[in-house]
C-alpha cells in the first residue's frame, strides 16, 4: 500500500485557516456554549491558486451520469408550511436535506439524527438553523470547488457559525437544542479537518447528553436524546478516534493543503473505487484474523489510512450508489474492532450496525444505473459486504437475510 508523503511547502494551498483564540464573542477564554468555547478554524480562501476545477471535475473516482444515490432512502423530514428564512437560506437547507444530510446518515444507524432531527430543530431554534447552515455553506464549498468559493460565502459562513453560539450565550435555549448544535458543529469541523474544535464540540454533546439524562424531558425530547442524538454522539466519537490514529495529535491543527480530493497529505492513493475496495478488503482480512493487540492496533491505522482518503471523495462529490455501497464496507470492519477504540461503530457497542450494513445493502441492490459496468462493480461490492456479514458475524439476527441477499446478488 503506498502513501502519499506529507505536504512539501512548495504546495500552493487553495485554503488557510485562521485559527481563532479564546472566545468568539467576548475576550479571553470564558464559559460560553455552554461549554469551554473551542478554538475553531475558519476557512478563507486564496483566489490566487492555479488549481481550479469545477465541480463536476472533482467527482470521486468511477463517478459518471450514474449519480442516482440513495437520497431518496435518508430524506424522512418533510419541512414545514412555516418560511425558513430567506430565498438563500432556503438555497442551502435544500443542500443540506438532499446532498449533506444523506451523506452524514450512511455513517452508521442515527436514529434519523442529521436527516430529520438537524432540520426539525432548525425550525425551533435559531441555535440549530444557524449551525446547520454554516455546516451545509461548509460541505457545498466542496462541490463547488474551494478556489472558486467567494469570500462573501466565506464569511457568511462565519456569520452563522458565530450567530449560533451567540444565541446560545444569550437567550438560553434548552440542553438538548445545545446538544444538537454542538454535534452539528462537531460535523462542521471534522469536515474542515479542524481535528482539537471538533474533539471540544463532541466532548460538549457527550457531557449534555449526560446531563440531559437527568432531566424531566417530554417524551418526544426524550426519544430524540435515546435513538438519535445518543447514538449519533458515539458514531462521531469513533470517527473522531479512527482520524486520530493517523497519528495527528490531539491538540495539533492539519498542516494546509490545496488538493482536496486527490493528493491528501496521508493516506493510500486509489484511483478508483474498486482500488479502493481490494485494499479495505485485504484490510477486513487481516482483522478478521488479529489476535494480537498490536495487530489489532496495526489494522485500525491501516483503515484511518484508508478514510483519509475517500472520505474526500465521499464529500466532495454527488454520491453514487457505488460509493454508497463501499462506505458499507468501511462500516463492516469498524464494526470488528472493540468499543473502546471506535465506540458506536463497533458490534459490541452497537449490534445495530449489522442490520443497518444489511438492510442499506438491500436497497443498493434495488439500484439500475445505466452502465452496465458500473452495475456489475456495485453487485460485487455488495457481495463482498453481505459476505462478510454471514462469515463474520453468524450469530446476528440480520445473517439469515445477509444470506439470502447474497445468493440473490450472485445470481
């Protein structure tokens, strides 16, 4: 497997951060959010960077007219008669609804969290509205291509992100609408690769949640905090802990880069995704076999490898089904390794997660596209997942249907 090099300082970078220090709203390094406000980066962008591309050319690897996803699969949340805000910010709900929201949801079983809970409390809390915006402002950045963003969109951006914690500061909304927030934040963050904000966001959710738990919620408030944001909060506490195993350091910011998609600084380099599911496949292999703790330690930075890489594709690009059904196997093997080191994705935190890889390969295996190639490198992407799932874990309830499934994907 080889790996990209770290970034020479020759490398013109398309984005910097500005990294800010202490509070965004006051001086000095108060309580606000709730919580310790973190130190966020925020990005901007250098318009002198040569390396434009449009949108279109950043499509992840393999991706062609077939771009069918499974929106429709994730999309629960139908908005309500009540006008969310200005034609813009209507603009950049229906990204979040239609491209970002699916995106997050295949990480895992979320209880609906980023595609109906996110958007149902941006209704209720400026809180939320405002950290979801800045987050799909954020992801469709991407899309667009980071040299060809305009500094206005930046600094929308920022206004939102900023909005959001000086409501938060000011007019006292409830924990589990902060909850909410800063998990969205945690998102937004991560997406920027602003590992330390993100660790401070989560860690905020995690201790809210708690606290949550010891109040009088209503029923509903109660069902959002048990099957969404709970199980949403130890999904993103997995992901955080398999991108530390890159070796960046818990209080260190990423070195900048340029080439979001195709050069990152660390990682294997795919130039497919069929390339990229032999390698997380040998990688299950190994895994599958690890009885050594140092074997098990070896696999999980094979796989934070992995990830660094296509998940650049994953959001910088329009999901294909193929896509889809590769992040199926990045699920399977973090469902191998113990809780303690990726805590929701793991089995044993989490059985729910074999059912969640089973029932999402079901519906992949609906999917037509009109290239016959690209159907028949979906069926087998989906046999390797279904495989997995009846050899590796033959005592889930889910198997017999793995099973069944699998015979039907190689007929």
């Amino acid at each position: 497997m080889a790996y990209a090099g770290k970034l020479g300082a020759s490398r013109q970078k398309a984005f910097s951060h500005k990294v800010r220090s202490g509070c965004i709203t006051c001086k000095g390094n108060r309580e606000c959010l709730g919580y310790a406000t973190p130190k966020p980066k925020i990005f901007t962008f250098d318009n002198s960077s040569s390396s434009e591309r449009s949108s279109s050319e950043q499509a992840s690897p393999d991706q062609s007219s077939d771009s069918a996803t499974s929106v429709d699969d994730f999309i629960v949340f139908r908005p309500p008669k009540s006008s969310f805000g200005t034609s813009e910010e209507n603009n950049y709900l229906q990204h979040f609804l239609l491209i970002t929201s699916p995106m997050l949801a295949t990480y895992g079983p979320q209880g609906g969290f980023f595609t109906n809970v996110v958007p149902q409390f941006a209704w209720q809390s400026p809180a939320v509205k405002y950290m979801l915006l800045a987050l799909s402002m954020t992801h469709k950045k991407f899309h667009s291509g980071i040299t060809t963003v305009s500094k206005s969109t930046t600094s929308q951006a920022v206004s939102h992100y900023i909005s959001a914690i000086t409501d938060i500061r000011n007019n006292n909304p409830s924990k589990l609408q902060v909850a909410v927030a800063s998990l969205v934040a945690w998102a937004l963050e991560l997406m920027q690769n602003n590992i330390p904000a993100a660790m401070t966001h989560l860690s905020a959710t995690l201790r809210l949640n708690h606290e949550n738990k010891q109040l009088q919620l209503l029923e509903t408030e109660d069902d959002v905090l048990k099957t969404a944001l709970e199980p949403s909060a130890s999904l993103a506490k997995g992901l955080t802990s398999l991108m530390l195993m890159t070796g960046l350091k818990k209080g260190e910011v990423e070195p900048e880069y340029s080439d979001h998609l195709y050069s990152p600084w660390i990682g294997p380099l795919f130039t497919s995704i069929i390339e990229a599911r032999e390698v997380i496949c040998e990688d299950i292999e190994l895994l599958a076999v690890a009885e050594t703790e140092a074997d098990i330690r070896h696999c999980e930075q094979l796989l934070s490898y992995w990830f660094e890489t296509v998940r650049r594709w994953d959001q910088e690009s329009i999901r294909t089904p193929n896509l889809s059904a590769l992040m199926l196997l990045f699920n399977l093997g973090l469902a191998l390794f113990p809780a303690r080191d990726v805590a929701g994705f793991s089995y044993s935190e989490n059985p729910e997660t074999i059912e969640f890889i089973v029932e999402s390969a079901a519906k992949l295996l609906l999917r037509k596209q009109r290239n016959p190639e690209s159907n028949a490198q979906l069926k087998e992407t989906l046999r390797r997942v279904l495989d997995y799932v009846v050899r590796l874990f033959p005592n889930d309830p889910s198997q017999s249907r793995a099973a069944m499934l699998l015979q039907q994907s190689s007929e």
